[in-house]
C-alpha cells in the first residue's frame, strides 16, 4: 500500500549510512510500490553537488547494495527522477532559502538527520527560522542520543525547542528488524508462552549480539563510546524490553513505549560482580582493538557482559544475561528464553541426558526459532530421555515472503511517513536507559578497572563464562 505522497529531505545525503542503508532501502520501497509517484528525495550535504551528481553517487550505491530481482534500469531510472539535491551549510546561511524554496505545500514533510549528533540543534533551528519545517513536520534521528543523562536531556530539551515529541523520530535500527518486532507477535499472539513468562517457570534469558567486524575504521568514534554505550544502552536495552514487558493494551505507539519504560526503570543498579569488559587483542598478524582504535592506552572495551535483574513481580529471581561484542567466533544475535524443570520427574529411573526447556529466537542470521523439548528416545531399552529441537526457520516456514525480509530502515522511514511512532524511542526511554547505564559506567571508571584481553574468533573473555558459571548455568554457544 504506498504512502501518502511526502517530500524528505536528507540530511548528510552524501555519508556513509545513507550511501549504504537509507538511499537503498528508499529505493527498494519504491520498487515495490510503496512509494508514490509524487514522493520526493531532497539530499542535502555540505559537498557542492547537483542533482545530477548526487543521482550518479545515488544510482552507484544501489549497483551495490541493491541487485537482484531489483535491478531493472528503468524502475532505478524513475527513482532517481525523485532526487535532487541542495548544498547546505547546517551552520551558516548558504542553502537555507534553495531548500525552502524547494518544499511543495500540502505534503509531509520528513527532515532525516544523518548527520554528527552535534549538529541537530543547528539544523533543527534552521528549519524553523525559513519555515521549513511546521507543526506537522517529522524529524528523525539516529543514535548516539548523548553519552550520558547529562547530554540526552540536552538533546531532548534542544529538539523540544522546535519540535513537540510526537514529531521525534529517534531510531533504533534494531526495533526494524522483522525478527525484532517479531518478539511482539510471538509473546503477545500465542497463548503458548505468555503464562510461563515469569520467573516461576523462566530459570533465566541470555540476549546475545555477537560480531565478527572490529572497529578498524570507526575507531575514534567507538573509542569514545565501547560497548556499552555502542550497543547496550540501546540496541540490547530494546530487546530486554521486549521479552521483559507486560503486554501493552493496545499496540499502539505509547502503549508500547510506556511498557518499556517500566522495564527500564524497574533495573537493579549493576554491581562490580555483574559486569565483565574485554577488549580484543592483536592475533597472528591482525591488529587489536588498541591499534584498530590507535589508541595504545585505550580502555574501552569491544565486549560486555552484564547480569541483569529486573526488579519486579514478573522477574523478581530471573537473572537477564547480556552480552555483546566485536571479532567474535560468528555473527549471530539471539534471545534464548531457559525454563525451569518440571517441579517433579516421575522418571526418575530414566536414562538420557534431561535438559531444562529452551527457546531460542534467532534474529539474525538465519532468522528463525527453536523450541527444545525433551522427548523419548525410540528403542526397547526402557524410557530414555532425549532433547529435540522444533526448529523453524523464518524463510523456509514463509517461502517467498519470509526470504526477502525489509532492511530495517526500510520498514522505519516508511513508518515515519505513515506518522507510526511505535518502533521509535521516545525522549524519555532514552533518558531512562541512561539513568541506569551512568553509575556502571562511572563505577568501572572510578575503581580504574581495564577490560580483560579475549582473542578475536573467540567467544569472548574468560570472566565472562565465570559469571554464569558461578550462577551454575553457561552460556549458549556463539555459532
Ligand atoms: C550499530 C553500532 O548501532 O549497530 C555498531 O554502532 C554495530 O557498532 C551495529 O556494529 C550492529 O548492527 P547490525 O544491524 O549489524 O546488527
């Protein structure tokens, strides 16, 4: 179904992640309809291109990140009739009235900052100093939402300045996964799971998000930030929201997003003793973190495991593992729901290895779930045990429709247009999320403590197995 016609206008038109995800996956909407005749792509940079160039630099980028079923040169021909493009000065003058001039009335109008985060107040200004932007206008922004409370609430009240929050689209690119939102559905349209879902019968959850990459070429942003500002204090607080919340009344964008609200603030502080950091080291001629960050005294981590409780009635008991990292063994992001044993075996006299019940849901890759189930083992030799998966797989179990799974910014700029806040962060998530994140990471500051060295292709520092085992579980493999 496409949209209501819209004018978006890109901000950092010419960077890295418009190049390789938000350009893509506008043009990948409009090849599958979604997006009107009328819709228009406005870049704006600083570089001093034209239309011409920018759509030469735009037709380049989905040579190589679109292809496929896609590539058809006269659907990419129509799309790139939609661009054009300003230069504009974020901080100056230049550009502004070129840009204003550009906006037809009577549209929606979406402002895309894919810009440094130090550059929102000034463009957000400017869009309301030449009416750009209106009371209708939706602005949207990327991570990282400040460093710490401190900032974010600097950015909020900044953006409230010229927008009301129901404006604000802050995105999580995680919350536009499919496998993501898929949570929701399997929670929340089953009966299957939701009456197990609390620490009566849910021994603990691990959440997983391991990489491959390291940071080569990022480094001097990631040294800033580490792991934990990178990755946990958004995209993996996000999941943990999902599998933590009560079910919201309605799915409905603050229904949603007050729900997770709750589980951020229901957070026990985190202690020395819940917390390993690891950095990777140099190994067999590939650089380490240190010289991938070029920073030799760097103590940032690359990795983080954390054991998180969440103090309510539900998870009251239910210990939340998190973990994340960079050079890991594989690329692979799971949530992995353990229950506990039945309350009483009556086979006792079995044999078999008897395991606890397990569900695990892939998000990437192989999108998929797994139920382990304890079943018998055939033969004569009496009642053995035996642990079986019921394996699913999101694109076998779909067909063609589970095999071509949007991009996640695909699905959120379409969501912007259609005015869905629900997969967007509101300002106070994002604050709430920092209020728990500071004190761990002022703690580690304060007592000096340097992140424990791991082998990149390894599953991460020792430590970090210690801290289930002392808790007598493991953590699932990184395959
Ligand atoms: C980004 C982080 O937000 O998410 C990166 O800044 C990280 O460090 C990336 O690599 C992971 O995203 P995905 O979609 O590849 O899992």
């Amino acid at each position: 179904i496409p949209v209501d016609p819209f004018d978006l206008v890109l901000f950092g038109a010419t960077g890295d992640l418009a190049r390789r995800k938000i350009l893509p996956g506008l043009y990948r909407r409009f090849h599958d309809g979604q997006m009107p005749e009328e819709a228009r792509i406005i870049g704006a940079a600083r570089s001093d291109l034209n239309d011409e160039s920018f759509r030469a630099l735009v037709a380049e980028a989905i040579a190589e990140f679109v292809g496929g079923k896609r590539s058809d040169p006269k659907i990419i021909e129509a799309f790139l009739q939609r661009l054009s493009y300003v230069p504009v000065d974020a901080r100056g003058t230049d550009g502004w009235q070129q840009l204003a001039e550009k906006m037809e009335p009577g549209r929606i109008r979406a402002f895309y900052l894919s810009v440094a985060p130090a550059l929102f107040g000034d463009l957000a200004e400017r869009l309301h100093q030449h009416g750009i932007a209106d009371a209708t206008s939706r602005i949207v922004l990327e991570k990282p939402f400040g460093r710490d409370l401190a900032s974010a609430r600097a950015l909020n009240a900044t953006l409230a300045a010229h927008f009301h929050e129901s404006q604000i689209y802050r995105i999580d690119h995680y919350l536009g996964k499919e496998t993501v939102q898929n949570l929701m559905a399997v929670r929340f349209a089953n009966i299957l799971f939701e009456p197990l879902w609390n620490s009566q019968y849910v021994d603990h959850v691990q959440i997983t998000v391991a990489e491959t990459v390291g940071v080569g070429g990022r480094g001097s942003y990631y040294d800033k930030s580490g792991a934990m500002r990178d990755m946990v204090q958004n995209h993996l607080m996000q999941l943990l929201c999902l599998i933590a919340m009560e079910p919201p009344y309605h799915f409905d964008p603050d229904a949603v997003r007050d729900e997770k609200l709750k589980v951020i603030r229901a957070l026990d502080p985190i202690g020395p003793d819940d917390l390993v950091r690891g950095q990777y080291r140099a190994h067999q001629g590939e650089p380490g973190y240190l010289e991938d960050a070029e920073n030799p005294a760097s103590r940032t981590e690359s990795y983080i495991a954390l054991r998180v409780h969440v103090a309510n009635w539900r998870w009251k008991g239910t210990p939340f593992y998190l973990r994340t990292g960079k050079r890991l063994r594989a690329r692979a992001s799971e949530i992995a729901i353990t229950f506990k044993e039945p309350p009483h075996s009556i086979f006792d006299e079995a044999g078999g290895d008897w395991r606890e019940n397990q569900l695990v849901i892939r998000l990437q890759p192989n999108e998929g779930m797994n139920l382990k189930v304890m079943i018998k083992e055939p033969g004569p030799g009496g009642m053995r045990l035996v642990q079986v998966p019921l394996d699913m797989s999101f694109a076998e179990a779909l067909g063609e429709n589970g095999a071509d799974i949007p991009d996640a910014y695909e699905r959120l700029i379409m969501d912007v247009i259609r005015g869905n806040q629900t997969l967007f962060m509101r300002g106070d998530e994002v604050e709430a999320a920092w209020a728990w994140t500071d004190p761990i990471i002022a703690g580690w500051e304060a007592r000096g403590d340097r992140p424990q060295g791991y082998d990149p292709g390894s599953s991460g520092p020792e430590d970090a197995l210690m801290l289930l085992h002392r808790d007598s579980r493991r953590w699932r493999e990184i395959k």
